[in-house]
C-alpha cells in the first residue's frame, strides 16, 4: 500500500479531520489557479504574493484549463499535487482539498493505484501501467493504453478523449520548467472509456477498469428493463455462474416461491448447495406456496411479517458472513433480490430506508448485491433509487436475442449491448 507516511493513506488524509476544503461560489469568475493561491493562503495564514510561485510545481494555466470547461462528463477529473510541503487535491467542478501532510511520493510501479485518486477502492493487479517520455503526446498516448487494455483500435473508442479532459491542459500541466526541473510530485486522474486513468508527473500512466474494480471489491447493482421474468431469470444466471465451495449466496424472494425458483432455474445450473433462501410471504402468496425443500443443501427461511423483517434478516445473514470472512478471505457472498416491486408499492415502507443497511452490509464485506426492478431505466422508479447503486444492468430484448448493457456511474461510461449469456 502506498503511503503519504506511515499511518495516512491519500484517501484518509483527505477526510475532513485532516483536511480544509474551498468550495467554488456560482458567483466567482476566479481560475482555479487563483482561488487555490487564496486557499493556500488561508491555511498558511499568510499573504498569497508572498507563496512560492505555482508554477515551480505544476502549470497553472493547464490547471486552469483542466477545470474550465463545464461538462457532465468531467465530474470524476482530479488533480493531486504538492506545494509547500502541502498536498493539494482539486476535483470537478473546482473544490479544493489542501492537507499539512508530507509531499505525495511517487507510485510503486509494482502496484498501481490508479482508482485511488477517483474516490475508489484500489489493489487489483489488473491494473495496468505505461511508460512515456515528457515529448510525448500523452492524449495519444492515453487512448492507445485503454484500446490496448480493452482488445481494440483507436478508431473504435466511443468516447472522444477532449470530452473528458483538455488534451492540450494535458500535455502541460507537469512537463518540466523550462530550465529543465522536473514536475514529478504530481497526479492527474479521470475517466475514459470506463476505465480510471490516472497520469503521474513521473512519467507513469496507470488505468484501471470499473468494471473488474466492481467485480473485485464489491458492490450493489440494479437490474432494470421491461422484458419478460425469464429474461431476469437468465440474466441471474449469467451474474451468479461459476459458484464453489467457497461462494455463499443469498437469495431474497419476494414474489415467487422457493420451489417456483427452482424450477426457473436452468437445468444445467441449479442453484449453488452453499445458498440461503428468505422467502417473503405475503398473504396472497404464502397461502399457496409450495411446501418441501426444492434445494436439499439450501436453507429456507420463511419470513411473514413486514419489509422490515425481511431487510433485518437480510443484514443479520450478511453480518454472519463477515464473521466467517474474517477468518478466511477467500470467501465470495452474493445477494440476489427477485424483484424491488414489492417494496416500490408498500405505502408502509419507504425504499431508502429498505435499501439503505443492506447495500451498506453487502459493500462491508466487498459482496455483490443485485436487486431486480422490471421497469424501463427512464422510469420515476427507477430514477428514484438509481443513485444508491454502484452499477446499474439495463436489459433487453432485441431481434439477436435477449442483452443487456452496463452503466458505470463514477467513470460515466455505458458499455455497448451484448448478449446475456446463459451457463452451460
């Protein structure tokens, strides 16, 4: 783990207790480089003329630049950098964080960070770094490592670079002075074709994919569309294929039985032997719902009491795994909730409030949790409750069959449509 000293990491230092934060005003017409002089100023208790000059440690004109053009796209960009032995970090639209800590060391080669400045959890080795030299031109050389990491050409990106950072802004903010000296303690990081990049002065340009970030350190996703119940039925079992021994899935029931589940369920893949199932019975269905265990190995909870209820053994099962995680990481749990309908109709039960302990369970134990709601994404339901997701999956059914498509929120980025694919 990289480290400003040996207790902080970046993101910690960031925190407020360690940090003074300078929010932009509607009214201000300041640049960034301006408003940060009068920051550092503040925190240094002292004149802005009497500061070493800016420009010894980072362009502030391409500073500027990188934060001057509004768009919707740009809200992941930030920069990090040290000046008076103070870190510096600037985030879209132009909020300042300036800590006293030590200056930002350069990163371990070995292990990339380049989540780490999005806000983001980070430690996977897939991602990826690239070398480059200070004539290089890096909006170039930005667009051929993620084609390269994603498998194609340049002229097959669906983003343009320029919609997600000044490319110019790009090349200057930390070239050398021009006597030479290095602009090396430095980072500037944003999104781009679903993908975390982040650029260091030291002439490293890390990226990592959301995506596999997602997958690795957990997280809550909804799974939306106005497609038929099997379509949901064979999107669950593209999502929680390949399960072992050491998976542990949960599975919540809200308007089918167990037995109902079961027999949905493709032949070539039942449901895991390591699963528990929390069958919400309401009064319409519980008084029909097939009695007997259709999964020997599973464990079936009835639950008849309220939405409340429910969530609560929901997020007790989860803590129960967190135990059992920490004493052997290798374990992998995955939530699946039918359907969100339910909860969406009860005039007894407010959404946020039943989502709210279970996605916070699931994202403590770097679990996956996907909640199904058969609505069109561009639905009020779905508006409602998109934010308290990490991923949103829209589904379907087009003349090639049933697909879906992935929405990224932190690097703003929607993957093309591709097939759901069922396990064989």
């Amino acid at each position: 783990m990289t480290l400003i000293d040996e207790q902080h990491t970046i993101r910690e230092i960031f925190q407020p207790k360690h940090c003074q934060h300078f929010s932009p005003t509607e009214d201000t017409t300041d640049t960034i480089s301006i408003r940060l002089c009068e920051a550092m100023g503040t925190v240094l208790d002292t004149d802005p003329r009497t500061l070493d000059p800016l420009y010894n440690v980072i362009n502030p004109e391409a500073l500027s630049e990188i934060f001057t053009l509004d768009s919707a796209h740009r809200f992941s960009t930030e920069v990090i950098f040290s000046w008076h032995d103070h870190v510096i970090r600037i985030q879209q639209p132009g909020d300042i964080y300036i800590t006293n800590e030590p200056l930002v060391p350069e990163l371990d080669a070995d292990l990339p960070l380049a989540t780490e400045f999005a806000a983001a959890p980070f430690g996977s080795t897939d991602a990826i770094t690239y070398e480059y030299a200070p004539t290089d031109d890096l909006g170039t050389e930005v667009v051929l490592a993620v084609t390269h990491a994603i498998g194609i050409d340049s002229q097959e990106v669906t983003e343009r670079l320029a919609d997600r950072i000044n490319p110019d802004a790009l090349n200057e903010l930390f070239q050398p002075l021009a006597d030479g000296t290095p602009r090396i303690n430095g980072y500037v990081s944003f999104g781009f074709e679903g993908y975390f990049v982040t650029v260091s002065g030291n002439g490293v340009i890390t990226i990592r994919s959301e995506l596999s970030q997602l997958k690795e350190k957990g997280g809550n996703i909804l799974i939306v569309g106005d497609v038929p119940s099997e379509i949901f039925d064979a999107e669950r079992a593209y999502l929680m294929k390949d399960s072992d021994s050491t998976r542990h899935d949960i599975l919540a029931l809200l308007d089918r039985s167990p037995t109902a589940l079961q027999r949905q369920t493709t032949p070539a893949q039942p449901l895991s032997g390591n699963v528990e199932i929390f069958d919400y019975q309401t009064a319409v269905r519980s008084t029909t719902a097939a009695t007997g265990n259709p999964q020997e190995k599973a464990q079936i909870t009835p639950i008849s009491g309220t939405l409340t209820d429910l969530r609560n053994a929901l997020v007790q099962s989860i803590a129960i795994q967190e135990e059992y995680i920490k004493d052997d990481r290798s374990v992998d749990v995955q939530l699946y909730v039918d359907t969100l309908q339910p909860v969406m109709k009860a005039a007894s039960t407010d959404i946020g409030t039943f989502l709210a302990p279970i996605c916070r369970a699931i994202r403590g134990i770097e679990g996956l949790g996907y909640y199904t709601l058969p609505q069109e994404r561009d639905s009020l339901s779905v508006n409602e409750i998109e934010s308290a997701f990490d991923a949103v999956i829209e589904l379907r059914v087009s003349e090639s069959g049933p697909e879906q498509r992935w929405v990224l929120p932190k690097t703003r980025y929607t993957t093309e449509w591709f097939a759901i694919i069922e396990s064989r």
